[in-house]
C-alpha cells in the first residue's frame, strides 16, 4: 500500500470564495477551473478534494465528475466540513451538494459538528492531504486568502484563477 506522502503527491484541493464574492462571470470562472483542473491531471495529479462550499467548491467538484464520466481516471474527495453543512442553502445548491456528494470516491465530514473553527479545519485538513491547491480568489481576506496563506506556509504551490 502507497503511503500517505506518495498519495497526496497525486491529490489537489481547491479554494474560492462563494458566488456572491466573485466579481467575474461565472462561466468564465468555470472555463478557467477546468482548465486548471485538466492541467493538474496532466501533470499527473488523478485525486482532487472539494470542501463542497456553495461557489467553487461545488463547480470545481461538478468539473471533476464531469471529467470521470467521460473517462478520465480521476477521483474526487468530498471533504465537507459537518454533517449538515448544506441545510440552510436554497433548493439548487442543496440539490448540486447532494448530487455531488452521492457521486463522490469519497466522503469525509471533516467535523463531527458545526463548531467556530470548523471551516479552517477543512480547509487546512485538504490542504494537510494535497500537493497543490487551485484558488478562485478576489483578493479581499476571507477564507480563502486564510486557506492560502496557511498552503503557502506548507510549502504547497498555489495556482490562483483571478475570481
């Protein structure tokens, strides 16, 4: 069996703001995620982690089955940060969530339960399980910029999509 250091060598996470905090159209951002995300599998990476927030998170996940179904050997984690997280969304991004996550490799409730410090755990969680990070960023601090920041403290590339 692999070990955990030559498995993340293969593993990509993904970090971007949600839908109401990207100032570019959002075909135009889903253009650029999949080609970051087909780039990244060129150059060998097959297992890629969403933390299934509503925005890029669920597009880059959708991207990735997307890419399976066509048949592409690629995997997609679901490193959602508490059971529950979905339930207070609307109808369509509950719907896209479930779709997404009922398609997944993987699922993994990186939380037992909501908590203050649930999120920066799932994002530092993806980022302690990849060897690159794809960004959607704004540039304004947020999550996202946290997420990062904490990559780059790791030593682990970041490729950033202007969001």
């Amino acid at each position: 069996m692999a070990s955990e250091a030559e498995l993340r060598k293969h593993r990509c996470c993904f970090t971007g703001h949600r839908p109401e905090k990207l100032s570019r159209p959002e075909k135009a951002l889903r253009d650029d995620l999949e080609s970051e995300i087909r780039k990244a599998f060129v150059e060998g990476y097959s297992v890629f982690i969403s933390g299934m927030a509503r925005g890029v998170d669920i597009d880059a996940a959708e991207i990735v089955l997307q890419l399976r179904e066509a048949g592409h050997p690629v995997r997609l984690i679901c490193a959602s940060p508490f059971p529950g997280f979905e339930e207070s969304w609307d109808k369509e991004w509950r719907r896209r969530y479930n779709a997404v996550m009922e398609s997944a490799d993987l699922v993994r409730f990186v939380c037992p339960k909501y908590s203050r410090g649930c999120f920066q755990i799932r994002n530092e969680w993806m980022v302690n399980h990849s060897s690159r990070v794809i960004a959607v960023f704004n540039g304004q601090p947020s999550g996202t910029r946290n997420t990062i920041d904490y990559a780059m403290r790791q030593g682990i590339p970041v490729r950033t999509i202007r969001g």
